[in-house]
C-alpha cells in the first residue's frame, strides 16, 4: 500500500498509510446526523470518527515511541502525543491521502 510523509503545521512529521475501502467506509460511517424537520439538530460521533482515521491513517512517524498493535493500528499512547491542533489537521490530511486517485 501506498505510504506518504506529511508534515504538519508543528513541524511533526507523519507517515500516512493507504486505507482499504473497508476502513474508509468504516470512518465514514460512524458520524451521525440527527435531523428535526428537514434541519440538522445535532451531529454525534465526531470524536470516534476523528479517532478512527488517525488510528487506520497513520503509519509512523515522529513520536516519542511509535508502537502499533496486531492490526496494524497505533496505540493509545501514540495518539495521545497528538495536541487537538495536529488531530485535527491530520486527520484531514489522512481522508486527502485516501481520495488521491491514480
């Protein structure tokens, strides 16, 4: 699978990693949307959703310690290096890697 290094706003760099069409579908999915005649009354799940493309996006990169588990996902401690900041930034860099067609 393709691998990309990106480097975010705080100068960390990131290896991103080729999502299956699986995993994206499965980031997708999790936000919610609940409407009240024909509005948005509140939208649920963002936190999940941000979390799950961090963890099936990244690859490597600079962390104190970078461990995965058996799938292949960073850890907890991994993703706890992350300020919201480069969360944020970073998961959408992670959903424009898996957009980019050949």
């Amino acid at each position: 699978m393709a691998k990309k290094i990106v480097e975010l706003s705080s100068k960390r760099k990131v290896e991103l990693k080729e999502m299956s069409i699986d995993e994206i579908d499965f980031c997708q999915d999790i936000i919610s949307l609940k409407m009240d005649d024909g509005d948005v009354s509140y939208i649920s799940g963002v936190s999940k959703s941000r979390t799950a493309w961090l963890r099936r996006g990244i690859s490597g990169g600079d962390f104190k310690k970078y461990e995965a588990d058996a799938n292949e996902y960073p850890v907890d401690s991994v993703l706890k290096q992350l300020s919201d900041a480069e969360k944020n930034e970073l998961s959408k860099l992670i959903q424009e890697h898996q957009s980019l067609g050949e």
